[in-house]
C-alpha cells in the first residue's frame, strides 16, 4: 500500500546554471577584492615601517647625518603589535649646514624601543635638496 508521500521533481539543469553564474561572480569578485586588500596592506605597512620606495631610495642616495629625538607622538596604530609613532627629529647634517627638524612617521620594533627616547641620537640620511624628507637609517 502506498502513502499519500508524492515524488518531487527537481530540474537540475536550471539550478545548475542559474548557480553556476552567480557562484563564479561571487568567486572572482571575492579573489579581485582579497587582492586589493592585500595589495593596500601591504603597501600600507611598508609606509609606516619605513620601507616604502621612496624611503628606500632615501636610505640609499641621501646624506648621512645624525639626529636628535626632540618629541614622539603615539599615533594609536599598531602592526604586527608594534607601535607606529611620530617621530621629531632635530637633524645635524654633517656637512655643516645648520642643525634643522623634521618629523618622520615609523613603526618601532621593541628591540628599538630603548633607541628612541627623548634626547637619543639616532643615524638617519637627509635629502639635501628637501630636507623635510628624512629617512631613520636603522
């Protein structure tokens, strides 16, 4: 004796394509959008750890001079658990040009901490034609 249970009839073909569509949008907008997060992070870390092209160029080209902390400003921003913090610096080229200031945005790691106190020297490199760029070469 049968029950009164019917057979349900599902068209597999119009789920599939239906889906397919829309589960390959979704896919590649999720890979598209994880990239440029990627992409924004990373290049947002390099800013602030100092190791963006122009800093890089900076270190490499610049004039080697030595600089002393004058004030440090907490920026409540943390990478990898590390402190970004702003830096002004009182720069003595060494070329004898007069002492100058400059502030410079970087994250710290904790094995530098104790290098940057009030009043520390710390080696940095200048651009002589803007000196306002300035480079801790640490």
């Amino acid at each position: 004796m049968r029950s009164g249970a019917g057979i349900v009839n599902i068209d597999i073909g119009s789920m599939v394509g239906g889906g397919l569509g829309l589960t390959l949008a979704i896919t590649a907008i999720s890979i598209v959008l994880t990239i440029v997060i990627i992409f924004v992070s990373v290049r947002w870390s390099r800013k602030f750890y100092g190791r963006d092209k122009a800093t890089m160029e900076l270190l490499q080209t610049g004039v080697p001079a030595m600089a002393r902390i004058a004030q440090i400003q907490e920026t409540n921003m943390r990478i990898n658990n590390m402190p970004v913090l702003n830096v002004l610096l009182e720069v003595y080229p060494q070329n004898g040009q007069p002492p100058f200031q400059a502030w410079v945005q970087r994250r710290i790691p904790y094995y530098q901490m104790a290098q940057f106190q009030l009043g520390g020297t710390i080696p940095v490199r200048f651009d002589p034609a803007n000196p306002t760029r300035v480079a801790i070469a640490m």
